[in-house]
C-alpha cells in the first residue's frame, strides 16, 4: 500500500493506511475525543446523521519536539477550533462530516474501516477540496496525521507535525501538479 494520496477527481483526495487492530480499536481513536486528540483534533463527534463535529487542532502538540508552523501556517499556532455536521455514521465502519462547516473551505470527509486479515484498512477521502492550494495542504495534512496515527496505534514516538507536514506539502505539489 502507497502512503501517498491521490485525486480521484479534481477535487477529491483518496488515502489509505493499513493499521494495527482490531478495527473498535481504530474506530476509538476516530471517535474518543481523548485518543483522537492524540493524532488529529480534539472534540467531541456525536455519533448520528446530524450530529455536532467539534475539533480543536493544537498541531504542534502531537510530538513531544512541539514544532512551530512555518510562516505559511502561522493562523493556525495553538488552538485552532473546526465545526461540522455529522453526514454519515454506521459504527465500526464508516464516519463521514463535514469539515469546515460553514466557512469559504466547507468540505466533506469520510473514514471508513475494512478488516484485512489482523489489521484494519483506513481509507480517508476528502471532498469539495475547490483549489490547488487548499489541496496541497489537505494531502499533506492527511498524510501526516495518518502517519502519526499509525505510529501511536504502533506504540512508537511521531515525528513533529509541521517539520513533516512541510516536507509532504512539496512533495504534493510535485505530485499533484498537472
């Protein structure tokens, strides 16, 4: 499996990672504020077509080097605070909201979970992603997150956000660009 994501439309970013189980185990850290936080965002996400999608992003917290953004990313040092709406919940399989919920940048998100053999599948799309640069961004942020993850799912210490996401970010632009 290829860490990279890719387009599957202008505006639809596809990503796969292949986790430790059990698959409640992995559908806990998309769901528990408290093990989510660990990789991506605080907040709490009810459960139900409908339902309020909180997070707080504190980015530079998700590796003990506590990296700075780069200029670029400057708005989003400390707490960055997300809104959205749950569109889809069938436990242990798929979790779909909205990201960004009422903002220029709304978009829609979907995780969903598949067993393969004693691992899960995770496969993100990210859709409604309307320019290059925001694109660029999502690619690289999904990678990382989904890399740090898989790291805590695998007991091991992730590298910090911004030194990787930085690096992802050009790497996206190399491969996205067309």
């Amino acid at each position: 499996m290829n860490d990279y994501g890719v387009l599957t439309a202008p505006d639809t970013l596809h990503i796969e990672r292949l986790l430790p189980g059990p698959i409640e185990r992995v559908w806990q850290y998309l769901t528990d504020s408290n093990k989510r936080a660990t990789w991506l965002a605080a907040g709490n996400v009810e459960q139900k077509v409908g339902g309020k999608v909180e997070h707080t992003f504190r980015n530079s917290e998700l590796s003990p080097e506590h990296d700075i953004p780069p200029p670029k990313y400057a708005s989003c040092a400390g707490d960055v605070p997300m809104l959205g709406k749950v569109t889809a919940c069938e436990p242990l399989r798929l979790l779909s909201y909205i990201w960004n919920a009422g903002s220029p940048e709304e978009s829609e998100v979907s995780f969903e979970l598949a067993p393969q053999d004693d691992k899960v599948k995770l496969t993100v799309t990210h859709r409604r992603l309307t320019n290059a640069n925001e694109r660029l961004s999502v690619a690289g942020g999904w990678h990382t997150h989904l890399n740090i993850l898989r790291d805590r799912l695998e007991g091991k210490t992730p590298e910090g956000f911004w030194k990787t996401h930085t690096r992802l970010e050009a790497e996206y632009a190399q491969r996205l660009a067309g």
